[in-house]
C-alpha cells in the first residue's frame, strides 16, 4: 500500500482533499504534527467528504516520531528544490510520498539528508508551486501507475447508457 506523509499540513481543506484523494486510492495518509487545524475541523470533512471515515490515517507528534514508528520506510520528498522529476524514479508498491507545509514546503535540513529521493513537479518558471492537494494526486498517481494500479477499479460504466 502506497502512503502519502502530509509534513505539519496548515490548510485543512487541502488536507480533506488529499484524504479524500488517498481514500479513492487506497492509500494511507500519514499526518504529522503540528497541524494548522483540528481534525475535527467541518473544512476538512467537507473537502474529504463522506469518504473521511473510509481514510486509514495515522497521526505523530513530530517528524522524529514518524521516522521512529517507521524505521524502514522507502521515502519519496516532493519539493520545488529536487533536481529529479517525479517520473525519473521508480515507486515501491510500498512507499511514502512526503509533502511539507503550504507556506514552506519541507525543510531543507531534511532535505539535504534525503537528496536522492527528492522529486519535483516540472512548472513554469514564475509559478512558486502547484496546490498541495494537486501535487499530492500527480506524485500518487503516477505511483500508481508504476506499480499497475494494483486492486484499483480501471474500467468504467456509464449510469444510463452502454459503451458501444
């Protein structure tokens, strides 16, 4: 199962959204605090809609917590700063996708630790960053993609009509 690591998230309704996103996709959401909100918060529910309560979410304290309840995590850093693209690595089927807070991504002092597996979304140059939740769902994605779409639904139905 692919996990998705939200590194002390400020906006709750992008962090509904990457719920709700991790839901449809049967990933685990790993949340570390501090947090800019209470999970409890109705812009968080509303963003992840019903599909909150299908979510398997794990909270730590801070980053250390995380890495000591993870000892052996293979950890994926989405960044702005990384001079490898997202698609130039190969995702374990079980890996994490690390994301940091809105307003200034993930540390640098992790980052420098971790410099072979930071990955960034190619942008225009006058573009800071893409929405959290947007960068969550194309890192994912192609995750996903890798490793087959495995247990995912890849064909749909129409409601009323039939494919012909």
């Amino acid at each position: 199962m692919l996990n998705i690591v939200l590194l002390e998230p400020e906006i709750p309704a992008n962090t509904g959204n990457i719920g709700r996103t991790c839901a449809a996709s049967g990933a685990r959401l790993h949340l570390i605090e501090p947090l800019g909100f209470s999970l409890s918060e109705k812009a968080l529910k509303r963003a992840g809609m019903d599909y909150w309560k299908e979510l398997d979410v794990t909270t730590y304290i801070d980053y250390q917590d995380f890495l000591d309840r993870n000892p052996r995590a293979k950890i994926y850093m989405a960044t702005t700063k990384a001079q490898k693209i997202y698609t130039e690595v190969s995702y374990e089927p079980d890996c994490y996708i690390m994301f940091g807070k809105e307003s200034a991504g993930i540390p640098e002092e992790i980052l420098v630790q971790n410099k072979d597996n930071c990955v960034r979304i190619p942008m225009m140059r006058k573009i800071r960053s893409l929405n959290l939740g947007s960068s969550a769902a194309v890192v994912l994605y192609e995750a996903l993609r890798q490793n087959g779409f495995d247990g995912m639904e890849t064909e749909g139905n129409l409601h009323r009509l039939t494919w012909e």
